[in-house]
C-alpha cells in the first residue's frame, strides 16, 4: 500500500543506492549499501512504520548488550 523502505540486510541501516558495474551501468536489481559496503540483490523492504519500530527494537538490544 503505502512507501516502503529498503535496508541493507547487513547492517540493517536503510542506505541502500543502486549499484554500478565498473562501466558505470546501472547494474539491474542490484543494491549498494552506503553504510556498510554491501552489494547485493537481498535486501529487506518493511514499511516506514514497521522500520521505526525495527529501529527502536535495535536500540533496545544494544542498550542490553551494553548493560550486562
Ligand atoms: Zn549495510
């Protein structure tokens, strides 16, 4: 329905551009990472309610990482 959002199925950050081959072609359904380098065709694609909701799960799990 609504917009969704592409995130690197790497570092889960929604950075993803598409990707060029060394000739500069636009490489079809492939997806470049900004964030983390990644290049691939996988990606995950949520809507923009579900990412923030997906962020803050995140966040959460870091702060228990960093708590124990
Ligand atoms: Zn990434």
């Amino acid at each position: 329905m609504g917009k969704t959002i592409r995130i690197c199925p790497k570092c889960k950050k929604p950075s993803l551009k598409p990707a060029y081959n060394v000739s500069g072609w636009l490489a079809p359904d492939m997806f470049r990472c900004e964030e983390c380098g990644y290049i691939g065709n996988f990606y995950l694609e949520v809507e923009p309610e579900e990412y923030l909701k997906f962020q803050k799960y995140l966040r959460d799990k870091e702060e228990d990482e960093h708590s124990q």
